[in-house]
C-alpha cells in the first residue's frame, strides 16, 4: 500500500516538474492580465503550477484561421485555473478540448413563442461549454477581458464555472459542494437570490448584476461567479450571502483580495 501510493506520489511530482512554465514566459503573461494582478505571491506560484499542468492536460485547438501562441495559451489556461486555485485539476477532469475562434461565433438555438410554437434562430456567443465535451472560447472577448478588469464580465470564468457546474451531471446551479458546506443553505441563499433578480427584472427595477443570471439557476451561477472573481464588491453589497457561499466553495475571499 505504502509503495502504491509513494509511486502516485512520485508521478504526481514528475508531472509537475515536467509541466512547468518558464518564467520568462510566466511573467510576460501574469504581469499582462488585469484579474491576476491582485494575488499575492504564493498564489502566483500555485496558479503557475497549476496553469502547467492544465496546458498538459488539455488540449487547445485554433479554428477559423486562429494561430493559438504559446502566450496565448497560457493566458487561456492560467484565468481557468484562478477558479481551482484552492480546489485542484481534480476539479477539470472528464473532458479535453478547447476551442478557440478568433471572434465570436453563431449557434443554432431552439426557442418556444408565447403560443408553444418551436422557432430557431442563430446566435453570436463568445463562450460555451459542453457537457464532458469542448469548452468553446473567443479569443477577441478574451483580449479584451485579459487587458483590463471589466466588472462583471469575464467569459472564460463563466465557461469554466458551468464545467464546475457540470461535475453534478447537467449544469443546474448546483456544483459538488463540499463536505462543510449543507446543501440546505446553498440552494436556499442562491435561490431566493435568483428569485429577487427575476422579481426586480419583472417589474422594471434596476439590477447590479447582469440581468443574463436570470436565464435559469445554471446561468445565475456562472454570473455571480463573473462577479466574485471581477468585481466582489459589487456581489457582497447586493447579495452578501451568495458572497459568503461562493467564498466557501472556491475557498477564496476574492474581496480581501481586492481590497
């Protein structure tokens, strides 16, 4: 038992020494992107860590004439890692793929009118993210997310947190919890939240969060975590105990972090 579990030790080792970042390349990166500015210094060194062995996990490819560089690369995967810096890779397993598209990209979508008739219509999005399949990005939305802090917005911590979602089986608002964490309280804080942004929304008032949380539970959870990660301190005014649980889920206190 004991050799058994010193070999996964030791191949764990060897894959992070193998997956290692220079810092040359490290810091071109980390020093160009607004949300990881805040991070102390021993975050920064678990999140290079971690960006290394995303990069030699998963697989990016470039589509529409988009040449995906090693800069490029690493901004991609050290933003995905910031959600699972205090949770581990554990967290993205069960799919692969990203792809990239230079802008954003159309979709088919099915709709149901006022009358049940079922429409289609094509869509432009700059994120999504499939079930144990791709997680598809656009790198325009990135650049300008990347280069500086937009409050509220950032589409590669909302595509990451529906694969968090995800690891339950379909997205739902509802990602593993941990052991310390009652169901009870998660899903009555974040509903009652989702229930008074559809209430605001319905009769006209002002929201501080972006009305496209009210879509359904999954993408109410994708948003506040855009909220928690840019802009905290907009999500702990508004909706402080939805604050509180996200800060217990990713086991990260984001606003200390800004402040």
């Amino acid at each position: 038992m004991w050799c058994i579990s010193r070999y996964f030790q030791n191949k764990k080792l060897r894959q992070l020494r193998n997956s290692r970042i220079p810092y040359n390349e490290w810091h071109i990166v980390i020093n160009n992107i607004a949300l990881l500015n805040n991070l102390s210094s021993a975050e920064k060194v678990r999140l290079r860590q971690l960006t290394g062995l995303f990069l030699a996990r998963k697989t990016m490819i470039g589509v529409r004439g988009i040449e995906l560089t090693r800069v490029m690369q690493i901004s991609i995967a050290a933003q995905a890692c910031l959600l699972i810096l205090n949770l581990g890779m554990e967290a993205y397993n069960g799919w692969v793929e990203l792809v990239i598209y230079p802008g954003a990209f159309k979709v088919n979508r099915n709709f149901t009118d006022a009358n049940g008739l079922v429409h289609q219509e094509k869509q432009d999005l700059s994120g999504e993210s499939w079930e144990r399949g791709p997680l598809i990005l656009s790198w325009d939305s990135i650049e300008q997310e990347s280069r500086q802090l937009i409050p509220g917005h950032n589409v590669i911590i909302h595509e990451f947190a529906h694969k968090l979602d995800m690891l339950n089986g379909r997205a739902n608002g509802m990602p593993p919890l941990h052991p310390n964490m009652p169901i009870e309280i998660w899903t009555r804080t974040l509903s009652q939240a989702f229930e008074t942004l559809n209430k605001n929304l319905d009769h006209f008032h002002y929201s501080y969060i972006n009305p496209y949380a009210s879509t359904n539970p999954a993408e109410f959870f994708a948003v506040i975590s855009e909220y928690f990660f840019t802009a905290p301190n907009i999500l702990h005014k508004h909706c402080p105990q939805v604050y509180t649980q996200l800060k217990q889920y990713y086991r990260q206190d984001t606003l200390q972090r800004f402040s």
